[in-house]
C-alpha cells in the first residue's frame, strides 16, 4: 500500500503553501504529492488568496522538488482543450524529470465555471468530451517522432499535428481516472486508464465499483491487473484523541464523522481501516490533507503510519 498526499488548494492556499507540503512529504517518504483542479473555493465565500492553477503550480513544484511524483485529481476536461492540455503536460513531465500523472474528469462543480466564464455543458456532452479528451491526448503522446496525428470527432478535431513535444515517461504518463458512475466511468477506465480512482466512498462501495471497472476490463480484452486501483480519503490523524479532536475541529469537522467517512483516529486506528482496503484491491490511499498549515500532521502518518504498511 502507496501512501499519497492530496490537498485542495481552492480552500485557500498559494504557492508556498503547496511547496512547503511537497516538499514535507518528499522528505518524509510520501509516493506523490497530487493537488485538486478548481478554481472557486467550496462551501465559503472566500477563498483568499484565491485560485491557483493546478499545472502552474505543478510547473513550479517540478523545479523546486526533486523526487516526489505530482499529479491531480482531477483536471477538468471542461477547463483545458486536449491539444494544449496535452503540451502542458508534456512539458511538466520534462521540467520534472519524467514524474508527472495526469489525473482527469469530466468536471463538475458548475459555479466554478458560472466564476470565471467557462462554459459548463450537460453530463452526458462532458462525458462525451472527456472521450475525445483522452483519445487526443493520448494519440498525441503516442504518436512516433516525424509522424503526424490527426482526430476527426465531434468536438474536437485534429489535422496533421506533429504531436509535440513528447513527455519524458513513455509511452505517456500515468493517466488517472475515476468516480461512482456505472457504466461511462468503468468504460473509459478500461480503455484509457493506468489508475482507477474512488474518492470518499467506504469499503463497500469501492468493492461494486472496482468490480466494475475489472468487468469492463475484461470486455475490452485488458487484464485488469493492470490497472492500479487506489482510493482517496480525507486524513484526520492524532496519537490521541484529543489531538484527533484537534485537528477535525481545525477543518470544521467532527471526529466521528470523520472515523466513519475518512481516515481519521489514531495510528493504530488508521492502519487498521487503511487494511480494510487494502483487502479489498486498493493499491494507494491519497491523504486528503485539508489543514495545509499542519506539516507535523504528515510527520506523524510517516513515523507512526507509513512504516506499518
């Protein structure tokens, strides 16, 4: 089991912020350090300093760390067009040394888009997108040196690209996908994916989808053992109660809540449900790490956690 940090910028944080917790969970022996894709603080109305964009910051953390891998979960299709989108990444991988994973979605948080004037399609036309997303992206990357891409689809189209530049990981990096739906998600999952994904769902929920995403595996021909399947939770860790209660009262939760939603309670209560998991087929947890000024936080999951797995 792979130990993941995964913060959520938009609550309020700015560059430094989320180099000093990459940074922190690069020394502490965290495998990557993965950030959201949004650009509206949720359930406020503030959100100071206010949005960062998830691949500048992932341009930056690729110069100022040196091994701890980076990605996000998710990157909205609606927010970038594949062509760039895939240039963007490309060039990161490169400014990174080849340890960058795009993890990407169909997006979803409608005010986000109302905010800052990007338009905000139906479910089924952001699913739609999402697929043509992944098959230009990846054509793209997998295009041989001195050839040429083209895509006709219905959203987008491609005539004779170089497809340039190319990562450094090949034949591409990582590509995350996931979520709850039953029949697109697996689908896609299937055909595209290196990581399937669930955030915020129990045991038994990740069992019925990840069963899915293994059928829809098996009906396109891949063996899906192939396919990493991880888990993302949020994280609440103290070496007691009280400091449980501590740290669920600084991210405005409850501890209960947060033992039978999350990871939270002690050490020796988080390795425990981190096994349940683990039983279950997931390979990776994301940490989801709310308070970004607490790095003593991840000090402890590494110590007293991570060394357990």
């Amino acid at each position: 089991m792979e130990l993941r940090i995964f913060t959520e910028p938009q609550q309020g944080a700015s560059y430094d912020d989320l180099l000093a917790v990459a940074r922190r969970a690069e020394e502490t022996g965290f495998g990557a350090f993965f950030r959201s894709d949004h650009y509206l603080m949720m359930g406020a109305v503030s959100g100071e300093p206010g949005p960062t964009d998830a691949w500048t910051t992932l341009a930056g953390l690729a110069r100022d760390t040196r091994s701890i891998r980076l990605g996000t979960l998710m990157t909205a299709a609606t927010f970038r067009l594949p062509g760039p989108l895939a240039i963007t990444v490309a060039q990161v991988d490169q400014m990174s040394g080849g340890r960058v994973e795009l993890g990407i979605g169909t997006g979803w948080y409608d005010a986000e888009h109302s905010a800052y004037g990007i338009p905000f399609p139906g479910l089924g036309e952001r699913f739609d997108r999402l697929a043509e997303q992944l098959a230009v992206i990846t054509g793209l990357w997998r295009t041989p040196r001195g050839e040429t891409f083209d895509f006709a689809g219905r959203h987008y189209q491609v005539s004779d690209s170089p497809a340039l530049p190319k990562p450094v990981q090949r034949p591409h990096p990582p590509i995350l996908l996931g979520g709850r739906g039953v029949k697109r998600t697996p689908q896609l999952a299937a055909r595209y994916a290196d990581e399937f994904n669930l955030p915020f769902v129990s045991v038994d929920e990740s069992v019925a989808q990840f069963e899915r995403v293994r059928a829809a595996c098996k009906e396109v021909s891949r063996d899906p053992a192939e396919l990493t399947l991880s888990n993302a939770l949020v994280l609440c860790c103290g070496r007691d109660d009280a400091e449980v209660a501590r740290r669920a009262a600084a991210i405005g939760r409850e501890p209960d809540e947060l033992r039978e939603n999350g990871l939270a309670g002690t050490p020796a209560e988080i390795v425990d449900k981190i096994g349940q998991y683990a039983e279950i087929g997931s390979q990776r947890i994301y940490l989801q790490v709310l308070d970004l000024s607490d790095l003593d936080h991840l000090d402890l999951v590494a110590t007293e956690v991570m060394r357990q797995l």
